[in-house]
C-alpha cells in the first residue's frame, strides 16, 4: 500500500479560526498530513472484505464439495444400477440364447418328423396309387373278357366307368392321360349297337311259364256256348260262303243236336298229336319248356347259333303238337318267331387301348 502525498496548493483551515472569525493561517507546505486513521479504516475494509471473500469461498467450496459428494453419490447408484441391468441384461441373454438353442433342437427335430411324414406320406401315395392301378386294371380286364367272349357291352360299359369313377377319387395328374384314354373307349362302347338281352330272357321266361296252359291239339275241347237254340221244328241253316264239306259237317251237328260231343271232327297235319296219352301229353309239354330254357341260356352267353336252333325246335313242337289256332299259343308262336329274327351277334368294339394304358401306368419309370 502506497503513500500518495498531496498537493501543497490545498490550503489547511484551522477550525478554531474559522469559529472566531480570524483569517485561517496558513500551514506550512511541508507540514505532513495525518494518514493513520482512514488508513486504518481502509485496512479494516480490506480485512472484512477479504474475509467475506475468504467466508463465500469456502461456502462455494462446501456447496461444490456437496455437490460433488452428490454427484457421486449418484453415479454410484447409476453404476449399480448399470451393473445390476448388465447382469440381468447378461441372463436375459443367456436364456435367451439358451431358448433359441432348444427351439433349434426342436425346429431340427421337427424338420426331421416332417421329413419323415414326407416319406410316410410319399410311400402312402405310392401304395395307394398302386393300389388302384391294381383295380383299375381288373376292371378293364373284366371289361375285355366281356367283349371278347360274350360281347355283353352294357356290362363292359359299367365296368370302364367304375374304373374311371375309381381313378376320378384319387385326384392324381399322373392318371389324366389313363383317364382320357378309359373315356375315349366308354364313349365308344356308348355309340356301339347293344342287344337287349334282359329283355328277350324275361320273354323266354314268360314263354316258359306259358306252356302249361297251351292246348294241345290231343286235348278234349269244351263246347262253346250256343247264343240262342234254334225254335222246335226249325233246321239252323249253315253258314254261307263256307265250302260244301263245312257246311254238310255244320247241317250234320244241327241235325245230331245234343249228341253231337258224340263224334268231333278235326282238321290236322300229324295224326299222331291226338294218339297222345296224358303221361306223354305232360312230356310234351316239358320238352317246349326245356327248348326255351336253352335258348334262354344261350341268350345269356350270347350263343347265337345254339339260341336259333333251340327256338326253332320249340317252334316246331309248338305247330306239330298244339293246337296253334288257339288265341295263347298262336301269340307264342308269333314271339318265337319275332326272338328268332332277333340278331345276338353284333360287331362291338374293343378296349385295347384303355388295356394298353393301364400296363403303361404299371410300368412307368421311377415305379
């Protein structure tokens, strides 16, 4: 701290002077000044303010140090805290990777279980497809025999569409082109020309059945029922536009009356169909059903030549020995002769192709 002198220019009032009303004297210019006091008072000021300063610097170094201690205080909490989410992070890891490891094992197992499925499911298919190539070829080979033996096409139209119907169930690709060839021959076996066979066996039958009520020509017959008998003493007069011999045998019945079952006569071709006795009148009868039973049979196994003979000698028995006149036997007659005429060979056309097909499934490669 340094002493500045002041300048000597300034006068020094006394006071005293100054209150008696004296002229001031003048002091000396190098009279010296009294320093003591306001120095004292500007060193106290410095002292009180370097203490305050002192004082404000250690309360600002107590409030950082509080401060700090807080500070630090909280970044202990923030490590333990970043410590304990790292090693709940590090288990959460851990589990985590431990579960993808089981859900690897498992996705690995389950591959294999399907992978095994797969095959299962590919050894299933194949069995199954052979399953119903198997069928499908009985069926078409059933199919075959039919046409080739017995020419029966609506059985051999059947069999094809139950084929197709079996191979339509498996929705396979690989049976499409077997498919189209199966239905290019039903096509064909639908516009080819059928024989009714049903219905020329149940005329056979029916025809069968019937001979029991046939009328033989050697079997008494009953007198039909006059309308009206002609008045006592009246002659019935014959019939006009009948020939002599008729007309005599009529005037002849008129004339015998009541006795006229006394004598018949008839006209026939075999005098021996009315020496038949009653035993051979029965074997007569069997021997016709037994002919149309034949051709019955033939009918069935498409026969043609065995069929034609049996019916023509049903035909023949039914002229020689019944009375053919008659409304029922005379209908049998003109059926025999319709079923005669009736063709059971027919041109059928043949499956090979849908054969042909089946044998190719069964042989495909990789089979």
């Amino acid at each position: 701290m340094t002493n500045d002198v002041l300048p000597s220019a300034d006068p020094v009032i006394d006071p005293n002077a100054a209150a008696s009303g004296a002229p001031p004297a003048a002091r000396p210019a190098d009279a010296p000044r009294p320093r003591s006091a306001w120095q004292g008072w500007l060193l106290a000021i410095i002292a009180v303010l370097a203490l305050a300063a002192a004082v404000y610097a250690h309360m600002q170094l107590a409030q950082v140090r509080k401060e700090a201690s807080r500070r630090l205080t909280d970044l202990e909490q923030v490590t333990v805290r970043t410590s304990e989410v790292a090693a709940r992070a590090d288990a959460e890891a851990r589990a985590a990777r431990e579960r993808a490891a089981l859900l690897e094992a498992r996705l690995a197992e389950e591959q294999s279980q399907r992978e095994s499925l797969e095959q299962l499911y590919a050894d299933l298919s194949r069995g199954r497809d052979e399953a119903v190539l198997v069928e499908v070829e009985r069926l078409v080979a059933m199919a075959g025999q039919e046409l080739a033996i017995s020419g029966n096409v609506g059985t051999a139209l059947a069999a094809l569409q139950t084929a197709d119907a079996r191979l339509a169930r498996v929705e396979s690709a690989r049976f499409v082109p077997l498919r189209r060839v199966i239905a290019r021959d039903v096509e064909r076996l639908k516009a080819a020309p059928t024989v009714d066979v049903t219905g020329i066996a149940l005329k056979l039958d029916q025809l069968a059945a019937g001979t029991e009520s046939w009328p033989l020509l050697s079997d008494p017959k009953p007198q039909a029922p006059s309308a009206a008998p002609p008045a006592a003493g009246e002659a019935a007069l014959p019939s006009a536009g009948l020939p002599r011999w008729e007309r005599w045998i009529e005037r002849l019945r008129v004339e015998l009356g009541d006795y006229r079952d006394l004598v018949r006569l008839r006209q026939v071709e075999t005098p021996e169909a009315l020496l038949l006795a009653p035993q051979q009148q029965q074997l007569v009868r069997l021997q016709i059903r037994l002919r149309l039973l034949n051709a019955r049979q033939a009918v069935l196994s498409r026969n043609d030549r065995l069929y034609r003979a049996d019916l023509l000698e049903a035909q023949a028995l039914l002229t020689r020995y019944v009375d053919v006149r008659q409304p029922a036997a005379a209908a049998a007659v003109g059926l025999i002769k319709q079923l005669s005429a009736t063709p059971l060979s027919v041109d059928v056309p043949q499956i090979n192709d849908s054969i042909a097909a089946v044998r190719a499934a069964q042989i495909a490669p990789g089979r």
